[in-house]
C-alpha cells in the first residue's frame, strides 16, 4: 500500500500517478488521508500527553499517604479515575482512526510510475519491440480448439463434466506438452539465477491482504467454504509472502524465485469467440519469477526480468511483441508493468502471455518486507514478479503457428522434453 512519509514527501507525483490509473478525485482522496493522518497524529499526542500526565499523578499519592494527607490522596484518586477514562475514550478514538486510515490506504491502488503512458484501455499501450515473423499459414489452417479436437489431445467436454466451463483435460500428446514447457521453464529460469521453490497452492487472507489481492480481487479468486483459505491466481501469491514480516539480510538481495504451480481464477464476464478454446481458464499452468530488490536496483531488474522473458518466446520460435501498458490498463498493485504477446497466426490475433511487473515499495509495505541498509536504517524492499510463462496461450500459439496440413510440429527446443518432434 502507499505510504503516508512518500505522500507528504511528493503529493503531486502520488496524485498524479493515481490519476493515470483513473482515480476519480485522486487529489481530493489524498487530501482527505493526509488530514485522516493529522487526525490520528494529534489524537496519538494527546493520548500520550493523558498517559504521561496520569504517569506522573500516580507518583503523587505515595508522597501524599507518608505525609497523612489522605484528602489530598483521595484527590488526586479522583483526578487518577477522571484521566483513566479520558485514556480510554482516546485509546478507542485512536483505534477507529488507525482502523479507518488502514482501509482507506488498502483501498488505493499503486501510484503509477512517470513513465508509464497515460491512457484508459488496452488500446493506449505502447508497443516498444516487436520480434519474430509471423507464418503464413494456408487457407486451410485451423484455430487451436479445432486442431486440439482433430488430434484428440484437449477436451474441454470431460473437463466441463468434471469441474465445469474453463477447466480442460489434457490428454497424451497434450498432456506431454504441457510437461515439458513446464520443465523447460524450470530448467531456463535455474540457469538463469533464479532458485526454484515449491509453495502452497492454497493461501490464506494475510497473504492476500500481503501481495494486494485482497480487498481488490476477493471476487476474482476461489474462496474455500467454511475457511479463511482462498485457490491461488498465480504463485506470486505464496512466493511473495514467504517474506512476509522479514528483515532479509543486505548481503542475500537480490533474492530471484521461481515456481511452478497451478493457478485459479473466476474469470468472471464474456465466454464468447473471443475467449474460445484456450483463450480464457479458470484453471492453468504458469510459471512465475519473483525477485525483490533494494529500490534503487528494482527497474534494472524489471528490465531484466523482461529481457529474460523474450529470450524464452525466442527459443519456443514465436512471434512476440513487448508492451508497455498504460495506466488505465494496469493491475493495482503495480507502479509498471510490461506484457508480453505472441500472435496467434490461426486466430489473427495477438495474445498476452505474461505481464512483468514492478511494484516498488508497495507489497513490501503491507508484507513488512524490509532490509537493514547499511547494517543500520531499517528499508523497505521492492518487489516484481512475471509470467514465465503462463502456458495456454502459448500452448494455443505453438499448436496454430507450427501446423501442416497432415501434423503440428513441436519446437526443437521442447523435443527433448517431449520425446516426439511432431503431434499427428
């Protein structure tokens, strides 16, 4: 969440990158937190004054006894009982605000960033590279949903008897595909750096209040009945919250993760052509990469961070752009965020598959995620995190970009991990 020390450092900054992610009246909400702050600031005072006050009364009634002045005791009894309850109205006036204050900070998203474009949809993000050509496919090709039921490998029938809409089976070759990206993933990540952790796929509402999908996304996420437990949207979730309430050590940042995991999501609107086939799950395979960092090292490392996504779209033989997403267009937890698309040549289309993201201080905030700077000045990390890489839409793109007319060939780079060069 944001804090109130940047706030009342650079209001207009804060309330300007609000306005980019279109907070209505941004300038007025900041000032009613700010003057919320005053509030509690001044009731704190005066809270503190009442105790100090009460502290050095109590002191008076000993002397007093010794000396036989039993009046001027049972005097200041009555001064004790009259600062006691003014503690207590205090104490419960300050508690409201502090509770108030924390649900007001909750309830803003992060400040963009400077950079990021100023815009209102998806329509308004920037292209900054582009990479790979597109195939020429014939006039015969098919649309992955159609392509996953000619080479029986998905079927989106068993899954919809099974769970519901949104969650396929794989099968034989389709399931082997999904392995070996899934390896793939784990294994290019390790060489780059990153240390592979295993998390819970469960979370509970202090690692969503963490992270920031609580309150913003409650309905978007799979609640478990009768538990304070909820199904992950992607592993940043547990990644990130395994450094909750942590001082991590100067010496050990940055700290570079990686994880594998099954991810849940409502996905709640439109299941028209545009979500068809694996276009939209409520259930799917993605691999993510956490690092947190020392602020002034956090956009190198989103740059490289997003480098290193590239480097896997180039292995897999897919065409790709890189966007960088307009302040309308970003999630609420981040100061930046680059998506990353591959076009889908069956569907003539461009398809995110992944989002890398920079949240600054923002997460380590709500985690207490800090550093000892220097050994002495206690700091708040910042944290990113990016799909690497989320696998339906990679899955959908592999299988309309490398198809024939007699079979889909499998990309060089996973034939080891699949065993077979070509679906038929």
């Amino acid at each position: 969440m944001l804090r109130i020390a940047d706030i009342k450092n650079d209001k207009e900054k804060v309330v300007s990158g609000l306005e980019k992610k279109r907070i209505v009246n941004a300038a007025e909400q900041i000032d009613a937190l700010l003057a919320l702050d005053e509030s509690r600031r001044n009731t704190q005072l005066e809270s503190d004054s009442v105790l100090n006050e009460l502290n050095s009364i109590s002191k008076q009634i000993g002397a007093l006894m010794q000396k036989g002045d039993k009046a001027g005791a049972e005097k200041v009894k009555v001064q004790i009982g009259e600062l006691k309850s003014k503690s207590k109205v205090l104490q419960d006036q300050l508690k409201s605000i502090e509770a108030e204050l924390l649900q007001t900070l909750y309830s803003l998203p992060n400040s963009a960033h400077e950079k990021v474009p100023t815009g209102t949809s998806s329509e308004d993000n920037a292209v900054v590279l582009e990479k790979g050509k597109i195939p020429e496919l014939s006039d015969a090709a098919l649309p992955h949903w159609e392509l996953i039921e000619k080479y029986d490998i998905i079927d989106f029938n068993l899954g919809n008897k099974i769970s519901g809409a949104g969650f396929p089976v794989y099968k034989g070759k389709g399931a082997k595909i999904q392995r070996a990206l899934i390896n793939f993933f784990l294994d290019e990540a390790t060489k780059a750096g990153f240390e592979e952790v295993q998390t819970p796929i469960v979370v509970n509402s202090d690692s969503g209040y963490g992270t920031g999908q609580l309150p913003d996304k409650e309905g978007q996420m799979y609640g478990i009945v009768d538990s304070n437990l909820f199904l992950i949207p992607t592993a940043e979730v547990p990644i990130t919250n395994i450094y909750r309430d942590v001082i991590v050590k100067e010496e050990d940042l940055p700290i570079r993760n990686v994880g594998y995991t099954p991810c849940f999501r409502r996905e709640a609107g439109s299941w028209g052509a545009h979500v068809r086939g694996l276009n939209r799950l409520h259930q799917f395979d993605k691999v993510e990469i956490v690092q947190i960092t020392k602020p002034e090292d956090s956009y190198k490392a989103l740059e490289g961070m997003c480098t290193y996504v590239e480097s896997l779209l180039e292995k897999l033989e897919l065409p790709f752009r890189k966007l960088l997403l307009c302040g309308g267009d970003m999630g609420f937890t981040s100061a930046m965020t680059y998506d990353m698309e591959v076009y889908s040549a069956a569907q003539k289309k461009w398809l995110e598959v992944s989002s890398v993201s920079n949240f600054e201080a923002y997460q380590a905030n709500r985690l207490k995620l800090r550093y000892k700077e220097d050994g002495k000045k206690i700091t708040l990390l910042h944290t990113l995190n990016g799909s690497a890489l989320a696998l339906p839409r990679i899955v959908a793109a592999i299988l309309e970009n490398n198809q024939t007319d007699e079979y889909i060939s499998v990309p060089k780079v996973l034939q080891k991990y699949t065993g077979f060069d070509r679906i038929d």
